[in-house]
C-alpha cells in the first residue's frame, strides 16, 4: 500500500498547488494548457493500443464492455458523485463552475486510473512491496495534477480517493491475480486502456466530441477476461 498512498499524496499536493497556480494564469493560457493536455492524452492513448496483440479482442470488449457501462448506468453514477461532491464541498455558484468541478473529477480520475502504470505498478506493490512503478506513476500523477487543477480546479482534487480505493484493492488482490495474470492479458488491457484515454482526450479535453467515455470502463475487466477465455481453447 505504501505506492498507493504515495500516489494519492501526490495528486492531492500536485493538485494545491495548481489550484494556487491557477489563479495566476488567464484564461488564455489555461485553455491552451488544457488543448496540450488533450493532445498528450490522445498520443499517449494512440501508443496504449499499439500494445494490443489482436486488435479484435479490444473491439469485442468496447463493445460488450460499453453494453454494461450503459446497463449499469455508470456515466450518470459518477457523474452524480461529482455533482455530490461539488455540491458538499465546493459550492460553486453558476451551472459553469459546477460543470468545470465534475470535469475535472471525471478527467483526472479516469486518466489517473485507466493507464496500465496504475495496475501493474499496484500488482508489484502488492506481490513484491517494490513501489518503484507507483513512485514514477506518482511523480507523472502530481504534474498532471498540478497542470489540471491549475485548469479545471479543485474537482481535480477529489480524483485522489478514488485512486486510493482503485489502486489500493488491486494491491490487496495481487496475490491472488498472480496464478491468473498473463503478459498477454495485460496487453490487451493496456490496449482497451488506450481507447479509453483517446476518448477522454476528444471529449473531455480537446471537446471535439461528447464520448461516455465512463460506460466503456467494464471493457477493462473484459479485454483479459476474454484473452484468458480464448487461451482455454
């Protein structure tokens, strides 16, 4: 756990101190700081899914995996903890400011817990104790904190719980993932992982598209689930 932990720290100190850079900056070049972000993201993502070994497999768990996010309601779930969150701690004034807290919760939560850094960094916590991975991850977490909050403000903040719980359950499941976990599923899960974060890029940051980029998150789950399948045949 101590990775996870070090992680969510920085986020959170990242984050504060974005929230007190941000009041510096125009809106001119927060916005531009955002389109650099989006861009990143979408190069990063693009990169995730070359990874993939058999590109079928990461379609058949979008689209299965998008039928469950859409059946569980999952874009509205977590949107309604922004909203919550926002409404508990941030009291903004104005439908705007609301709306800039939970995209900044959505963004950074998902692109915090997507990426594969976040799993098998957490999977070497958990069997080994070695954080090395997580150190790295919380060092690339704490900048891109510091720039997203610096942008998008103190929803950004609220992203560090969920990479606590996120990060720290697969850390206490690590043992029993070992005898399961393959190089090839973790693959295609970086691969799924990367769409995910092609689509946070275009919607949530560049805002060329509105992507429910939350209701593909059981493609994850799926992507090796279906890798293992497959290897039984």
């Amino acid at each position: 756990m101590t990775g996870t932990l070090l992680n969510t720290g920085a986020i959170l100190v990242g984050g504060g101190l974005g929230l007190l850079l941000g009041s510096k900056l125009s809106a001119k070049l927060k916005q531009t700081l955002i389109t650099a972000l989006g861009l990143f993201t979408l190069v990063y993502g693009v990169s995730m899914f070359l990874k993939t070994q058999n590109s079928l497999i990461v379609l058949g768990a979008l689209v299965i995996g998008t039928l469950l996010g859409e059946w569980m309601h999952l874009e509205e779930g977590l949107t309604q903890l922004g909203a919550k969150l926002e409404h508990q701690f941030n009291h903004a004034n104005g439908s705007e400011q609301q709306e800039r807290f939970i995209k900044g919760f959505l963004a950074a939560s998902l692109i915090f817990c997507v990426g594969p850094m976040a799993i098998l960094g957490s999977i070497e916590d958990g069997l080994t104790g070695n954080f090395n991975t997580l150190a790295v991850k919380s060092i690339l977490d704490g900048l891109t904190s510091m720039a997203f909050a610096s942008s998008l403000g103190v929803g950004v903040l609220f992203s560090a719980p969920l990479v606590l719980i996120y990060q720290g359950a697969i850390t206490l499941l690590a043992a029993q993932m070992q005898t399961f976990t393959t190089a090839a599923m973790m693959n295609e899960l970086s691969a799924v992982g990367g769409v995910i974060l092609v689509g946070i890029a275009i919607s949530g940051l560049l805002e060329i598209k509105k992507i429910r980029t939350v209701s593909l998150l059981p493609a994850l789950i799926l992507a090796p689930l279906i890798v293992y399948i497959i290897s039984l045949f």
